[in-house]
C-alpha cells in the first residue's frame, strides 16, 4: 500500500518553523518563519489566524514562533524567538502573555 496524505495544509508564505497536532480536538496549529500562527482542522480547512500581541507588530519586528504546544482543553502556547510566551484560546482570543530572558528548547 502506498501512503497518501490525508489533507494538504495552506496558507503560510514562509517556510514552517513550528507545528502541533491536537487529535483530541481534531487540530493543526503551525507557525512560520516570518508570519502568524493558524489552526486547520485535520480536513485541511483553516480556521483561525493567530495574530501575535501588539508588541510583536510592526515593521522591525516580526512575530517568529519557535515552539508551539496544544492542549486538550483548547489552549495553544506559542513561544516566540524574542522570549514572549502566548497562550491562546482555540477561538483565536489572546489570553495571556509572558516575558522570559531564559533559552527555551
């Protein structure tokens, strides 16, 4: 047998830097090199844009998540290269934010 894909993924413009796969809830969440965060369903279809806090908006500074996490409960933790933690909900509402100078892996 030969293995297929079950759903081609699309939206990004810049190479994937970071993904996660929620199963109990049936979701995608990827970040890119250069742009937001989505959410697709296992089908393919995208259904929110996660759009970094204000402070990661502008033209010197890109929002660049490196380490994404989902939960069951529909909580989506996005760490970004500059040290901000996120949590969001599936919903695509920021809940909370959180600095850090740490190296996180």
């Amino acid at each position: 047998d030969f293995a297929t894909p079950r759903a081609v993924l699309t939206g990004h413009d810049y190479e994937i830097t970071c993904a996660a796969i929620c199963a109990e809830l049936g979701l995608v969440i990827s970040g890119s090199k250069e742009g937001p965060c989505l959410i697709h369903s296992m089908n393919g279809d995208l259904l929110r844009t996660l759009e970094g806090p204000e402070r990661l908006q502008g033209p010197e500074s890109c929002p660049r998540p490196k380490l994404i996490q989902a939960s069951r409960e529909g909580h989506c933790v996005i760490y970004y290269e500059n040290g901000l933690f996120c949590v969001f909900s599936v919903n695509g509402r920021l809940q909370a934010t959180m600095e850090t100078d740490d190296k996180i892996r």
